[in-house]
C-alpha cells in the first residue's frame, strides 16, 4: 500500500472511531437526561430495559473506585492502538475494523472517566442477571469477540494446512 493510501485509511479509521465515541457519548447524555433518578424503562418485557448506573470501575465493576488506574491503563492501549494502526500494522480489513471497534469503545468510556469519575451505564438486560453496559461496552466486546474467533479460525486453518501439507508429503 503506497503512502498517500495509508494515511487515507488511517483517517477514515480515525473519523470512524471519532463518530462511534461522539454516538457514544451522545447516548450517555440521552441516559442522564432521561434516565437518572427514575424508574427504568422497559423496552422488551423480561428481555432488556434502560436504567441509569454509574460504574467508578470496568467491566462487571471490577476494579471499582479505580478509575486513576483504568483511566491510565485505557489510554495507553488507546494510544498504543492507534500507532499500530497510523503506522499499518493492523493487517486486513475484518482485523482493522475491530481495532477501531475497540479504540472508539475505550475511547468513550474514557473520556467519562476523564470527565465525571465514572462511566454512564444504561442497557440493562432483563433475561439474566448481568451488570448494566452501554454503547461503548458493545463496540469494546464485538470488536474482542470477532478478534478472537478470528484467531481461533485462523489457527485452525493453519492446523489443517499443517496436515494437508504432512499427508501431501508421505505420498
């Protein structure tokens, strides 16, 4: 990929994760508006609703009153993602997307710790017993899932390859 096409990608990569935190932060603020201090808001009877939680930690609220901590942790993957990806070591398109899935999750989330001390929370599923999330949450867990199916995929792949490539030999 020639220079003037990497830095085209690069930008694309950055707009894209800049309109992922601002959606994101945009719920947050929808969440504290219309949220705090009632009552939740069932939006699929027994399967998810929306309710106001701040959470001081991450996931799961692990890690809780350590928002220093997370705050340092979040931004230097943050800022070490987005040399990886400035200087195009992300290879492959699905890979890419992830990346910038994950920087723009953590980006939101950062910038409520940096902002308040906590994270707006405000998906609440109904269906199991499981901490309230939000937007960023989702693009953080979607782009590690699909990394890590990927990673698995690919080393199956190269497993069979392996194989294939032993039983060609002792023909």
């Amino acid at each position: 990929m020639n220079k003037s096409k990497k830095w085209l990608v690069f930008g694309i990569q950055m707009v894209s994760a800049a309109v992922l935190v601002l959606l994101d932060l945009w719920f947050k603020k929808l969440a504290v508006a219309n949220l705090m201090g009632k009552e939740d808001v069932v939006l699929i009877k027994n399967f998810l609703a929306l309710s106001y939680a701040e959470n001081t930690g991450a996931a799961f609220s692990i890690f809780s009153d350590s928002t220093l901590f997370l705050s340092i942790v979040t931004l230097v993957i943050i800022v070490a993602g987005v040399i990886y990806l400035m200087l195009g070591k992300v290879e492959g398109r699905l890979m890419n997307i992830c990346a910038v899935l994950i920087l723009a999750g953590g980006a939101g989330n950062l910038v409520d710790r940096f902002a308040q001390g906590y994270v707006v929370d405000y998906i609440k599923t109904l269906f199991i017993d499981f901490p309230v999330f939000n937007f960023a949450d989702i693009l953080v867990v979607v782009g590690v899932f699909v990394v890590c199916g990927y990673l698995i995929y690919d080393i199956i792949r190269e497993e069979k390859q392996k194989k294939k490539e032993k039983a060609d030999g002792k023909s």
